[in-house]
C-alpha cells in the first residue's frame, strides 16, 4: 500500500497507471461513529 506522500513523488506522472483507493480503518472508524457507513454493507 502507498501513502499520499510516494503517490505525489513517484507514481502521479505516468499517464497509464490506473488507481485503487482505500480508506484506513481509523478514518472508517470515524465514518462509521457519524452513521455515513453501514458496517453491514462492508461483510
């Protein structure tokens, strides 16, 4: 997994890289205590 940080430095200028995105479980943590997230969609 990469973080923001070598996304910017290394991969961001080439042009045929295609992206999977994910969310770490501290920010789902705080998704789900703010009711946007149903936990049960996620099993």
């Amino acid at each position: 997994m990469l973080t923001a940080v070598p996304i910017r430095e290394e991969l961001r200028t080439l042009d045929e890289m295609s992206w999977i995105t994910t969310l770490r479980a501290p920010t789902i943590r705080k998704l789900v205590r703010a009711g946007a997230v149903q936990p049960s969609l996620l099993d």
